[in-house]
C-alpha cells in the first residue's frame, strides 16, 4: 500500500475540529506563572528621556519592570544585521516599539500597567520619514541598493519601436495568525538552563538569539513548538522580540513567565509583507514582445533590515516571471522608514516581483489592443530563450502547456466574448476576465539555509517516533513526513507519530520558510528510515532465507514467506541492533553570488496558472470574484487533498492582499488599521462561488522527496488573475485600449478612481 502520493487526512485534523489541539497558550501553568506585557512606543520618532519606573511598579500585581538596562548581554533580535533592540535604548523608532516589558501576576495586570507606556515615558519628538518614497529621495536604506542586469537595456529601450513607463504602487499585508504571537519560558535546573515554548518558524533562530541576550551558550536553551496557529513568515524572525522578554523576565525572577500579545498590540509591535512602489520604463515590438526593460523597485523595509536584503534579492529574480526577458536594468532600493520593520511573507518578495511584469504585460497588452493572453504566450520561456536574468537555466518549460490546458478547460475565449456582450448591455455592472501564470523558484535564495536534519526511532513493539526540523503551522508538513517515514517503512501511517520540534533533539535547523518545509524535511527523515530499514532488511533476510524482502503494510515478506514488522524490530531489539537513526539532507547544486546577484540558487520551480472572472460595480466600487480555474503544479503529490487546500488557501490569502487588506499609517505614524473592525482580511463569503482546482500532474524532474514539489508559497501568485479580472472590468468603463490605473489592494475607492480616470 503507497503511503505517499495518497490523500490522508491531516494527522491533526480530529483535534482541531474539536477544539482539543493544544496550542502553547493551552499548556497548563505551574503554580508561580507571571505574566509579561510590553510597553510600546508613543512616538514614531524620538529620542527616550526617560521611563517613571516608580509609577510602574506602584501598579496593582506588578512584580517587575524591564528596560534595555536589564538585558544581561546582547541587546539585539535582528537576524542578519545588529540592528534591531529587544527593547528601546536612547532611539525611539517606531510607533509601537517596546521600551519596556510589565511583569505582573496576571496577564490583565500587566496590560493595565503597560498600557500606561504614553505616561510614563518621556521622550523627545524627533522628525519622521513614514514614506518609502521619500526615505528613496533621501538616500535612506536598510541595506545598500541591488542591482540585477542582463543585456543592454538602455541601447534595447534607445532602439525599440515602441516604449512605455509607468509607475504603480502595491501594498502590504499583515499575516493575521489566528494564534498571536507568544512565549512561554520556563527556568530549569535551579536556573542554570531554560526551556522556551514559542510559536515560532524558525527554533533554532529563537534558541540562538535568547542565548545571545542571556550571554549564555545555546546548549543551555531548549525551544519546543508542537503546532502553530498559523504562521505564513510572520513568526520567522518576528518571534524573537517576545521569545526574549520572557526569556529574561523568567530567569530573572525565578519563574516562568508568558508572554501573549494582544491583537491589537501584535499589529503594532511586529512587521509583516513589505509594500512596493515600481518605476519602469519598457520596450516592446509591435506583437508585444518585451525587449528591454528598466526598472525600479522601492519597498518599505520599516526602521531595521529584518529580512529585507533576501526579500528583495527574491523580488529581483522573480520579476522574471514565466517571461523570457532578454535586456533588463532591475534596482532594488529597501527604503528605511520610521514604520514597523517590514518581515517575510508567503511568497518572501516574489510576489512583488512578479506582480510588476504582469502589470507591465497588461498594460502592454491594452496599449497594442490585444488579448492580454496572447502577449504573455508571446513572452513565455521557451527552448533557446531559457535563461533566467540571474544566470540560471529553466529546466521545466511549463508555461506554454499550463496556459493551452487553462484557457481550454477554463473556456476562456468564449467567456470573454461573453463578457463584452454582457458589458455591451449593463451600464452598472462591469465584468473582467484575466489570465496569469507562476513560476516560482524553489529553495532559500541563501544557499547555506537549504539543509535539514530528523531523528527516526522505532520502538520494540513496532511502532515509529519522528522528530524533525521542521515545523507545523498548519500546512501538514508532519502529515507528509510521516507518510514518507511509513512509506520507507512499509508500515501503517498509524504507526507513525511526528513529535514537537525541539532543538534539544534536532539542532541547528533552518526556518520552515521558503517552501522547502516537506522537501528538505522529508528527504531527511527518509534518510533516517532508509538506515534503520537496511539494518532490518539484513535480519529479514537471514530469517526469511530470501535475499531480496519486502516490507509492505506493516508485513515483511520474502521467499514465499512473511513476519510482521514488530515481530522483526522485537527481533532486531533482542539480537541488539540499532533501532533509531539519525538523517541530514542538503539541496545539491545550488550557488549564490549575492553581490553580483548571480547564481543557480533554485533547486527547481514550481508552475501555475489562474484563470479569474470578476464583476464590478460601477456605483460602489465594490467587487466581487465570480469564478477562478486554478491549475497548479505540485509536481507527483506527497498528499493531493492536503495539497488542494494550500492551493486554495493560497489563492484566497492573495486575493485579500490584492483586494481587501489595506493598511493605514496616520500622519503621526500610528497604523489606524491594527484590528480585525479596521483590517479587512477574507472570509468565506469572499471565497468565489465557482472554485475549480486541479493539480497539473508531471513528475519533478529534479530528485526531490517523492519526484514532489513544494506548495506553500507558490499558489499565493494565481491571486495576480484576480487583480487583473477587476482591472480589465475596469477597462470596460472607457475606450477601447485605456489603461485604467489600477492599484491594490484594489479597494472599492481605488477602484473608483480607476474607474473615474478612464470613463468616458
């Protein structure tokens, strides 16, 4: 019986439709728990005076209160540059940064008396920049400027028939966990060591950054995180600041203490997807073929580097998209603001790469007045013109046959002449159709991160315990590992059993980002069970008197004859033979020059296409999506049914971003919108009414666990169709060929003013 390759439900699944999967909120508190709170910043700029302590600690339960003077060692959680306090000394920089942590007997103690933080602080207003166009203006980066080339792009713009600038501006998104960010440290051994459960993505990053606050070695720090309520980049590095405080507070008190942040506070304190201006300047023949392009990409990095060099190396070498471009000048520029610092989002900069060429091809497209379909066929990879701008070859030329499947499933010609007849005859309703693909590289743009370690223990009775690197945010990468564990095995999927992530057990992890959770992961572990079954197939052979064996299903069998699996591991327990294992995987082939931004750094790519049929009402600005055919390409699927859902997810996730999700900063730096009655994510009822799904079925040919490919980020890109659906209803308000400008998130006012720049 195939364990891989099979819809099995998620191994979680019976816990959280009941309500009984415990979250690290849910673990129960020894009798001494205290409670921290944070104290945030009432300045978007300023220089810190002062904190009334006093008046602090006079406050009902308050046990302790903690400044930047507290920190034993390192003062910082930034996780490539040291440039980001745990809590604010002398520079205010946002508006909602902690200055200090409430330590209190109850968590709404440590509310109240943190909620005191614009009182009791006293600081200096110093001038704000909130705008990344004019920290640009002002030469104001996180990190220096990138630049990607390829060709001659201002000789191929001087020499094209036909040019085009343009400039458009996308927004961020916050990642709206279900479950906030938390910690919950616990002193161990008289407090010569601690124990951490954080809802993180990246253990091993909070283990290595509590450590460099406490001044301590990381072996003395074990972080545990059995499931996440969702994580989607925002609990990679942004999880460090509450991992600390509590960390901190714990050991300096001699209790455990939680830490949980309320909504509203997490939207203030933590960053979330960067936000991009584009300035471009293309050139392109008469059929729409691009043949140069310059391009600018402004992003709001927020007040620290966070994550925003890889980001936008990752913006960078998605602009690409599926599209054969061949003289390009790309500039990166991640703007310093005094605004949250801007972190990983699914997708980690590809999106906003390769949003900028579809809105290039559509405007492209409505220029020349063709379909916007046949401009992109015309620029898709192809044989001869396969290369990337970056130096990396496509292997996988998906495009043409992903759209020829599409648009003939989806029925797409015929629905957009329905489409003009039904606008021919509606003066309020407006409707839209679009098609995009996704080619989205697969690995960390770093090639050091593409590594993963697992441990394999079978039991004496049979039965298999899995602990890897990775962890659990909802997506079912324990699903998949366990399935390859008991595929290796030739077990029963309930035989199998992923433990917690721990980096007392599996050290030195990378984060669960980057869409290589199941593949590097779950190559691990099956190294792991490979060992452990050639041991066994060595004592199989010997017993069945047969060379060649087989385990199947929980039997092993050979030579005509046949033992249950636990009877041969209680065998190979007596005869002492090694039952456990350790595995390790790193991806092969990859490079990375990040100066020159060159390289081979994807292992493979993942495909996709979408086609998006929207209406909009002409009166409101209102829109809604009518129907979506998404085909995806997930390579020979670990768990098609687990697969099908993060397609789905994805492709809802993206639409909130490009349609509902706007966010809001007043003139004081405040962000208006930090909770669920000012923040508009999606709900069921903006899922469309007609959702079709498919998965594209080819085997990867790269050698990945299974022949699979990954689906975490990728899907979030068939959201572009959506857009571009409300953009083309848009169009049908004016002229033939207007250009209607668009932005996003499209909301009902951005796209009235789209609507009202093009009517006639």
């Amino acid at each position: 019986m195939m364990m891989v390759c099979t819809s099995v439900p998620h191994e979680s699944a019976p816990l959280h439709v009941t309500g009984r999967a415990p979250y690290t909120d849910d673990i129960p508190e020894p009798a001494g728990t205290l409670h921290a709170a944070l104290g945030l910043s009432p300045l978007a700029h300023g220089r810190l005076i002062s904190i009334d302590l006093e008046r602090l600690r006079a406050q009902p339960g308050v046990v302790a209160v903690l400044t930047a003077d507290d920190v034993p060692a390192e003062n910082n959680i930034g996780p490539l540059a040291h440039d980001d306090p745990i809590l604010a000394h002398g520079e205010l920089r946002y508006l909602g940064q902690p200055v200090f942590a409430v330590i209190a007997t109850t968590r709404d103690a440590a509310r109240r008396a943190a909620a005191l933080a614009p009182q009791v602080i006293q600081a200096e207003a110093l001038p704000a920049r909130l705008n990344a166009l004019e920290a640009h203006a002002a030469g104001e980066y996180v990190v220096p400027p990138m630049h990607l080339a390829r060709g001659d792009a201002t000789g191929a713009l001087a020499r094209a028939p036909l040019r085009l600038q343009g400039e458009w501006q996308l927004g961020g998104q916050e990642q709206f966990y279900l479950e906030g960010q938390i910690s919950f440290a616990m002193p161990q051994e008289g407090g010569t060591a601690l124990l951490l459960h954080c809802s993180t993505q990246h253990p091993s990053e909070m283990q290595q950054l509590v450590a460099h606050a406490l001044g301590w070695g990381s072996h003395r720090i074990s972080v545990q995180c059995r499931r996440m309520g969702g994580g989607f980049g925002g609990k990679e590095s942004q999880s460090a600041a509450f991992a600390c405080v509590a960390s901190i507070a714990a050991l300096r008190l001699g209790h455990p203490v939680k830490l949980r942040v309320d909504r509203d506070d997490d939207f203030l304190i933590t960053g979330r997807r960067h936000p991009f201006h584009y300035r471009w300047d293309v050139g392109f023949d008469a059929d729409g073929r691009i043949l140069a392009a310059e391009v600018d990409l402004i992003s709001n990095a927020g007040h620290s580097a966070d994550l925003s060099a890889p980001v936008m190396a990752r913006a960078l070498c998605h602009f690409d998209n599926a599209y054969w471009l061949p003289n390009l000048s790309l500039h990166g520029y991640s703007a310093r603001t005094h605004t949250q610092s801007n972190t990983a989002f699914r997708g980690f900069g590809g999106p906003q790469g390769a949003l900028a060429i579809e809105m290039i091809l559509d405007s492209v497209a409505r220029r020349l007045r063709l379909d916007p379909l046949l401009v992109r066929e015309r620029n898709f990879y192809a044989q001869g013109q396969d290369i990337t701008p970056y130096g990396q070859r496509v292997q996988e030329l998906h495009a043409q046959s992903l759209a020829k499947r599409l648009s003939y499933s989806s029925h797409y010609a015929e629905r957009r002449a329905e489409i003009a007849a039904f606008n021919a005859r509606s003066p309020v309703l407006k409707r839209g159709i679009a098609f995009t693909p996704v080619k989205f590289g697969i690995s960390f743009n770093v090639a050091f991160l593409n590594q993963a370690g697992a441990l394999v223990h079978v039991y004496a009775d049979g039965s298999v315990l899995v602990n890897h690197g990775g962890t659990e945010m909802g997506q079912g990468i324990n699903t998949k590992v366990a399935q390859v564990v008991a595929h290796e095995l030739g077990v029963p999927l309930s035989s199998v059993r992923c433990s917690a992530t721990d980096t007392a057990k599996v050290a030195n992890t990378s984060a669960t980002a980057a869409s290589t959770g199941a593949d590097l992961n779950g190559k691990a572990a099956q190294a792991a069970a490979q060992v452990i079954k050639a041991r066994l197939t060595s004592l199989a052979s010997e017993k069945l008197g047969s060379a060649r064996v087989s385990f199947v299903n929980g039997v092993v069998h050979g030579n005509g004859r046949n033992m249950p699996f636990s009877e041969l591991v209680r065998l190979a327990y007596l005869r002492r033979i090694q039952l456990w294992s350790d595995g390790f995987y790193t991806t092969p082939g990859l490079s990375w020059d990040k100066d020159k931004l060159q390289g081979h750094p994807f292992y493979y790519y993942a495909w996709g296409g979408a086609v998006v049929e929207a209406v909009v009402d002409t009166l409101t600005g209102e829109t809604r999506i009518l129907q979506a055919d998404l085909l995806h390409d997930v390579g020979a699927s670990l768990n098609p049914a687990i697969d099908i859902g993060q397609i789905e997810g994805g492709f809802v996730q993206g639409l909130g971003w490009l349609t509902s999700e706007e966010l809001v900063w007043d003139t004081q730096g405040r962000l208006r919108t930090h909770a669920p009655s000012t923040y508009k994510i999606p709900t069921a009822n903006d899922c469309p009414p007609v959702l079709k799904v498919e998965l594209f079925g080819a085997a990867n040919s790269a050698d990945t666990i299974h022949r699979s490919k990954a689906v975490g980020e990728p899907p979030l890109l068939l959201a572009f169709a959506g857009l571009l659906a409300i953009k083309d209803a848009c169009a049908a308000c004016g002229p033939i060929g207007c250009d209607p400008p668009l932005t996003a998130p499209a909301t009902p006012e951005a796209v009235l003013r789209a609507i009202d720049s093009v009517a006639v």
